[in-house]
C-alpha cells in the first residue's frame, strides 16, 4: 500500500519529502541553539558562583571578566553620574509604587591606586511621573568605598532616537552608555565593562535584579514547530493518498 501512494503521486511525495527535510533539519538546528543557551547559563552560573574577582588587581579584559562577580575598592565620581531612561524595573514592577519604567544609575569608580574608572550600574529607581527631567534624590557614599557585583558588557541597550554624541557629555539623561565616549569626556580608562552592582547599600536603589534570560525555552518551542510540521505533513501525504484511493 506504502508503495502503490508513493508511486501514483511522485509530486505530493517529493513535496512531503522536502518540507519533511526542511522541517527536520531546522527542528535540530533550533535544538542545537537551545543547548547552546542552556550551556551558556551553565557557564554564567558556575562564574557568578566562583570566588570574585578583584577589580583593582589588574587590568581586566571583558573576556576574563564576563559574568563573574567583582568587588572594586575606589572612590564615586558622583557629579559624572548618568541616568539611563526608559529601563524596566528588575523584577518587572516596583512592589511599592507599582510603577514599572525608571532609570538606571550609573555612576563612575575611580579605583583607588589607579588611574583607571569602572562604571557600576547602580541599580533602579522610578522615574516622576509629572516632570520627567526630574531626577530622585540619590544618596552617594562619599569617599573610599567596596563595591560588588557581577561583570556585563552593558547595561542593556534600547533603541537609540536622535543623535546620542550630541551633548551627551552634559546631559545626565541619556539613552544608553558609551564606555568609549565617556572614555573620551573624562580624560581617564575605563574598564571595558560595567558592573552591575548587587550590594547591600542604603541608597534607596533597586537591586532586585532578574536571573539572566537566556531564551532557551523559546528555541524549544520552535524546534517542536519545525518536527510537527514535518510529521503533519507526512499525515497530510498518507491520509490524503488514501482517501483519494478510496474514492
């Protein structure tokens, strides 16, 4: 019977034979990504679970860096501190007023014994909702202080609207963070990375941070619709073949 429906539609079964393939082929490849995001939050677990690393040690690289925790002993710049805007609050909502958007903080650490800066990403605060170029009251800790928190590139990016060189040297509201600009604006190296500080000061910040998502779970999903396309489609040649035949 398999036969007699291959051989009397070779058009239906070259067409299934290809969205089989096509649709096997790209399951396995979204299975592939997903153990890729699954070893990768296997590798930034064991980092952010490993001894920290100390900032004013040497000088790191972002690769040596990556996603481990860091304790940096330095002093704050705080007439240099930037607010990021439109920045989700970590846990999705502030549990006290329910506002969800507000800025991050970012602050420059001049390391002590170094002529070198680390921005921290200080963490969340609401943004005010009648005057959004008002900024909150910020209690900064004034000389030599310890940082900790964990190593990230950036501190997550939105999309840029307008020109972000513009002015950006003065504005203390910006869209994102351009380690290299700054660089240029405060006339001393930075670290390549910010860290995304997880202390426990009384500054009123947010700290909540969310576990690092790593869309594992997305790939899994589009893997199943890949393989069930594949087998809908031979259902569709088998069952088609037989009613046709039947009739």
């Amino acid at each position: 019977m398999f036969r007699q429906l291959v051989l009397s539609r070779p058009i239906a079964t070259i067409a299934t034979v290809i969205v089989c393939a096509i649709g096997i082929a790209l399951g396995f490849w979204q299975v592939g990504r997903m153990e890729q995001k699954l070893a990768l939050a296997a590798e930034v677990a064991k980092k952010e679970s490993s001894a920290p690393l100390y900032a004013n040690a040497k000088s790191w690289t972002l690769e040596e860096a990556l996603h481990h925790r860091m304790i940096a002993k330095g002093t704050y710049l705080a007439d240099k501190t930037i607010w990021l805007e439109n920045r989700p609050h970590p846990m999705g909502r502030d549990p006290q007023t329910g506002i969800t958007v507000g800025f991050y903080v970012m602050t420059p650490l001049l390391l002590e014994h170094s002529k070198k800066v680390l921005w921290v990403n200080r963490g969340w605060v609401p943004r005010d909702g009648m005057d959004r170029e008002k900024l909150p009251e910020l209690m900064t800790s004034q000389g030599l202080i310890e940082v900790e928190g964990v190593v990230f590139e950036h501190p997550a990016r939105v999309m840029s609207v307008g020109n972000q060189e513009l002015d950006a040297e003065k504005r203390k509201i910006q869209q994102n963070l351009d380690l290299k600009l700054q660089e240029s604006y405060l006339g001393v190296e930075h670290l390549p990375f910010i860290l995304r500080e997880v202390s426990a000061s009384k500054d009123g910040l947010s700290r909540d941070w969310a576990p690092l998502a790593t869309g594992a779970e997305k790939h899994q999903g589009y893997a199943f619709q890949w393989f069930a396309l594949a087998t809908l489609a031979v259902i569709f040649w088998f069952l088609s073949g037989v009613l046709r035949k039947k009739l």
